[in-house]
C-alpha cells in the first residue's frame, strides 16, 4: 500500500473524497486544501488520468514527527533512497508543518 496527498482548491475537498473513493481508495481524508488516502501502486496513476478535482497527486515518500532541528531534518532527508524514485531529471517537493 502506498500513501498519496491530493492538493486541492478550498471547498472542493468533499468531492475529491468521493472521486479518491470511486478509484478503490481506502483511508479517506479530508485535510481542507488536500486529500490523503492510501491505495495499490496503480491508484498514483489512476488518480493523475481520472481525478477531476485534484490539483497534484504526490506520493508520501516519509513521514516524521519530531523533527528537532534543520540539522535532525537534513540528517533524515539523507537516509531516504531518492535515487529509487528519481532518475536526476525529476522534482520532488517537500512538506513540513512546523511550530516554533
């Protein structure tokens, strides 16, 4: 099972749910501006042909909670396996939500 996020305009994150669900998604949820769901390797290409109301499709590489420092961060980033995913032409964005 794989973890995507669907970015998404404000108020139309209901009918991403649907959407998301209509492909075989399981564990819907509505984040507001985005839609997580966990699905088989195929929904990543399912979701990009089929998803009306989704603005991006991004595949949930890591996800880390206690964070302590940029140099902690760094040191994580460092340990995922790019180099699987990315052949040195591709993008790959990152999301942190941060306090303090």
């Amino acid at each position: 099972m794989i973890d995507i996020i669907c970015t998404c305009a404000r108020g139309t994150s209901l009918a991403l749910v649907h959407e998301l669900k209509a492909l075989g998604a399981v564990d819907v949820k509505d984040e507001g501006a985005a839609v997580s769901a966990r699905g088989e390797l195929d929904l990543i290409a399912r979701a990009n042909v089929f998803l009306r109301t989704a603005s991006r499709v991004l595949l949930v590489v890591e996800r880390w909670q206690n964070v302590h420092d940029p140099e902690d961060l760094v040191d994580r980033l460092s340990r995922v396996p790019f180099e699987e995913r990315l052949d040195g032409k591709g993008t790959f964005c990152v999301d942190a939500h941060l306090h303090n």
